[in-house]
C-alpha cells in the first residue's frame, strides 16, 4: 500500500489534500503551532524524565509493564493537575464527593 504522503511531509498541502480525499480530518495542523501536539510533547517529556531516563530497561516486555504501571498507576491517578487547582485527580474527587 503507499503512504499516505512521503516521510516528513506531514505539514504540506501534500497530506491536506490527501487526507481530504480519504475523509481523514486533520488537527490543528499548521507549521509552528504550538497546539497541535503540545499536551502529547508535555506527556512524553514527563514520561522520559520521570521513568525512562531513570534507569536502563532490559526488555521491551519490562518497560512496557513500567510504562503501563506509570501511566495508570501514577500518572492518572496521583499527579498533581493544574486545571484541578493543584490536587491529584484522587484528591479532586474526593474532595468533590464531600
């Protein structure tokens, strides 16, 4: 099958276009905008830094279960949310149900 559009290629009017004729419904999508994939960029630095960076990982099994366990172990549950005014999702609704 060919690629939707040749490898990096991704902001031109190339993939618009095509994309367009595949019904497939681009994001944002302009070069130099910092929306498009910001939240992605924030979670993968913290995802590196936080767990990657920390240590080597002898199989791809053993990071995988880690990436698992930090995402929903950690991630989602305990770390701390500026739109929730600084409290843990767990805190947040806690504090919620009271």
């Amino acid at each position: 099958m060919r690629p939707l559009v040749e490898p990096g290629q991704y902001t031109s009017r190339a993939l618009a276009e095509r994309a367009g004729q595949l019904g497939v419904r681009l994001s944002v999508g302009r070069t130099g905008q910092c929306w498009d994939n910001a939240l992605a960029e924030a979670f993968f630095s913290t995802l590196k830094r936080e767990l990657i960076s920390t240590r080597s990982w002898p199989t791809r099994a053993a990071t995988h279960n880690a990436i698992f366990d930090f995402i929903e172990g950690w991630f989602n549950l305990h770390r701390l949310h500026s739109s929730l005014g600084y409290l843990s999702p767990n805190d947040y609704e806690a504090l919620q149900a009271a």
